[in-house]
C-alpha cells in the first residue's frame, strides 16, 4: 500500500488530491454515490491504542481494522467513481 513520505499509516491516503472547488453537480454526484455505496454498512466498532506523535501528525493502532480498511476502500471507490482515480491519490505519485 502507498505511504506518503515520512508516514507510517496507510489512511493518510484517503486525503483527495483535489479538494478545491468542487462544482456542486460533482458534490451532488459525491452524495448521491456515497449514499448509494454505504447504504448498507453496519455501525461498527474500533479500539484505538497507543499514540505516538511526531512532526508528521498522530499515529494511533486502531483494532480491529477490518471493517475500517473495507470502508475505506467503499468510499475510494465512490470517490473514484465521481471524480477519478487523481481524487483519491496524492499529487504527482503513483500508488503502483
């Protein structure tokens, strides 16, 4: 899985590289996909354990991650839909 430079945690790439401006037929079409995309998942829950700070931000173990790392990739995958495969990668790196 791609890590940005300096980060130890994978959901670091659920930022979208273009968050500026979105039209609001693209914010309708995001709603419209996420609500269509999640509709069907369940409330679940995560115990999150030791933080450790650093100059990039706060990392914290999250378990079980299962479910996290499904509903991450759901909502990815809704993004992409939308928006493409530049919305869910930082910019100017390659997640292959």
């Amino acid at each position: 899985m791609f890590r940005p430079p300096g980060s130890t945690s994978p959901w670091t790439r659920s930022q979208t590289s273009r968050p500026l401006r979105i039209p609001q037929h693209e914010r309708d079409a995001l709603i419209d996909e996420l609500t269509k995309t999640l509709r069907d998942v369940e409330p679940f829950s995560l115990m999150v354990g030791s933080l450790l700070s650093s100059r990039y931000g706060v990392i914290a173990d999250l378990h079980p991650d299962d479910q996290l790392a499904a509903l991450h990739h759901r909502v990815c995958e809704a993004i992409r839909a939308v928006r493409g495969d530049a919305a869910v990668q930082y910019p100017g790196v390659s997640s292959t």
